[in-house]
C-alpha cells in the first residue's frame, strides 16, 4: 500500500468522523430518556464526544502528513498539521448545538406569545413561566424551566432571565421582562409585539437566505461559463487579428 493511500484513508477516515452522527450509543441515551419521560433533556449534547473526535480527526490529518512527507520533516510537519486542524476544528459548531440553538429561535415566538396568553390571565409571572415550559417542550423548556423555578424561589430577575440570554433573540424578551419587573409595565403586550418581530425577522432572514443560495447556484455556472465564452468566442478574434495585423 502507497503512502499516499494511507494518507487519503486516514483523511477519509477522520473526515467521516467528523461528519457523522453522536453514534448509536448517544442515540440509545435519547431513546432512554424519551421512554423515562425526560423529553426536556433531547437535543443535549453529550459533553466530550465532539472534543473527541476533533482531536482523533487532527490526529488522523497529522499522522496524514506525517506518512506522505516521511522522517523528521514529516513529523514535524504532521505535528503543525494536527495542531492546526485541532484549532480550526474548534471553532466549527458541533451539529447537536447547532440543532438546539436553531430550535430554541424556532420555538422562542411561540413561547413569547403563550407567556403572553398566560399572563393575561392574571397568574404571576414564574408560574407563567413554569407552565408555558411545560406546555413547549423541547430545548427551550428547559430554559424557561430554569427561570421560573429561579423566580419561584425568590431569585433575582436578572439572575432569572439570564438563563435565555444564550439564544438568539431572548435578548429582548429578558429585557422586557427585566424592565416590567422594576417598573411595573404591563409584559403580555411587549411579549406579543416582540413575537410578531420575531417571526418577521425570521421571514426576513429565510428570504435572505434564499436569495444568497441563487446567488451561489448562478455562481459555479459563471465560473464555468466564462472561461468558455473566452476560449470560444474573445480568443479567435483576437488571433484573427493578430494575424492581419502581423
């Protein structure tokens, strides 16, 4: 076997580590909390396995190099190698965050209008909060969860909604509760009009998204398109005249 083949086989391999799922024993703890009824905990990653494999995949793309170039360059080449991939792996998002941070946006106008529903019928705010995290389910819940039993205890409110800082767009919802908590302003109509802003700030970014995948699509086609344009139709002008002139 070349030493080329087991370089791609240990990028192959690292790079499936890297792309596939948290496995089939991440998958049984899920099936086990579903059947104990801790639904609130599905979503979770289960620290240490993306750390793992980050650091196997930049061992894999070290000891890569280290076959290809051979002796002491290619150690120390394979250790520049591993490090750097180690440091860039880092800063990719596992998929099992990314996946609950996008559920948590996803759900966070539903949440803000039931809160609102359940606060004008006139039951105190952690109470409003515990029971709009069990109606939800999911990520979220155990957010909201983590507030209202932080209010029930007699915690302090920016201690309490700190909790939803973390995902994205909770920021206001904090802030309008912070600020009804400390002036006494009615929060079931900020929560409403911030649920409306939320779900068209949603619109606006699928829209932009949308627009941004055509803009990527038509792009491959011009990268292939131009070169074509000049070999076929700029090149043999310019040769033709290149020839009268000359």
């Amino acid at each position: 076997m070349t030493r080329q083949a087991v370089a791609a086989g240990c990028l192959v391999v690292a790079a499936a580590l890297l792309a596939l799922p948290a496995g089939a024993r991440a998958g049984a703890s899920r099936r086990l909390r579903g059947l104990t009824g801790r639904a609130g905990s599905l979503g979770r990653p289960r620290p240490g396995w993306w750390p793992d494999r980050i650091r196997l995949g930049a061992g894999l793309a070290g000891a890569a190099v280290l076959v290809v170039i051979g002796g002491w360059p290619g150690a120390l080449g394979g250790i520049v190698a591993a490090v750097a991939a180690d440091r860039g792996l880092r800063r990719i998002e596992p998929p099992a965050v990314r996946r609950r941070r996008l559920r948590e946006a996803a759900d966070l106008p539903l949440a803000a209008d039931l809160l609102a529903a359940v606060l004008r019928a006139g039951a105190p705010v952690d109470r409003c909060v515990l029971a709009v995290a069990d109606a939800l389910g999911g990520p979220l819940a155990d957010r909201l969860g983590r507030v209202g039993r932080t209010l029930l205890l007699g915690g302090r409110p920016e201690d309490a909604w700190s909790h939803l800082v973390p995902v994205p767009g909770a920021e206001r919802l904090a802030a309008a509760a912070l600020r009804s908590s400390s002036s006494g302003a009615a929060l079931a109509g900020a929560l409403t009009r911030l649920a409306d802003d939320l779900r068209a700030d949603r619109s606006t970014a699928a829209e932009a998204s949308a627009r941004r995948a055509g803009v990527l699509i038509v792009l491959p086609l011009g990268l292939c398109f131009l070169p074509a344009f000049i070999l076929a139709g700029l090149v043999p002008v310019i040769v033709a005249v290149l020839g009268d002139v000359l």
